[in-house]
C-alpha cells in the first residue's frame, strides 16, 4: 500500500475512532527496504523517508504526466546539470518506464546543443554503463 493511502487511512483511523487500517492491511511480511533507505537511511533518516513518500509516494504518482513523460524530464535536467550518480539510476528507471535505449540517447544528443556538450558526454558515458549487457567486458 503506498505511504500516501497509508497515512490517510491511519488519520481516517483517528478522526473516526475506528480501526481502519486494521480492516484494510494485510498481514504482510516486512517490506525491503527502499533504495532511498539503502542508500541514505542509516545517516539521513528524515531525507529518506521524503524520498520515498514525498517524491516517489506523491509527486511520481501524480495523474498530470506519465510516468514516462517524467522519466524523460528527469533525465534532461540530470544531464543538464551533470550528475552523473543520479543519472544512471533514473536512466534505469527510465527504462522501466517505457523509454528505450534509443530513445534516452536521442535525448542526451539533443541536449549536447543546450546544455553543453561535456554535459553530454559525460552522460553518454553514463548511458553506455547502463545499457551494457551485464556480461559484457
């Protein structure tokens, strides 16, 4: 259940008196921790949980654009600003959200004419990291 209807639920619960969340979660086993707990959540506790539910639990969900739209818009401004460490994951992300390969390279070329083309290269460097096959040298 995502963070967002999980605290509606629990306030639901409070303002209601009711238990709520008891009649609408399941029994479930302990969820892995996020990529932003992995990453960040032993020493950035607070950062963490702003990624997950704020970032990811309400602004990627949002109904304005697709998920695809905003892998594309994230990758622009990652490469415009060069960061290259954000870069690779969203590029993953990227994929999963339906871009290809092809196409988020098209992407980073068009860039190389307004945002610089170190930029650019930087990011292509990035690009054929990720997009190498697992077994390849």
């Amino acid at each position: 259940m995502p963070p967002l209807v999980r605290n509606v639920l629990a306030a639901a619960a409070l303002i209601s008196g009711s238990d709520a969340m008891a009649q609408t979660t399941p029994a479930a086993a302990p969820a892995q921790p996020s990529r932003a707990q992995q990453l960040m959540g032993d020493i950035a506790p607070k950062m963490a949980q702003l990624t997950d539910d704020v970032l990811y639990g309400d602004i990627w969900e949002r109904p304005g654009l697709s998920k695809r739209d905003r892998s594309l818009i994230t990758v622009a401004a990652l490469v415009a600003m060069n960061r290259p460490d954000q870069l690779r994951s969203h590029l993953m992300l990227a994929r999963q959200n339906g871009l290809s390969e092809e196409e988020l390279v098209e992407a980073i070329t068009q860039l190389a004419f307004y945002t610089g083309w170190p930029n650019a290269v930087s990011a292509i460097a990035v690009a054929k990291d990720v997009f190498r096959p697992k077994d390849a040298p």
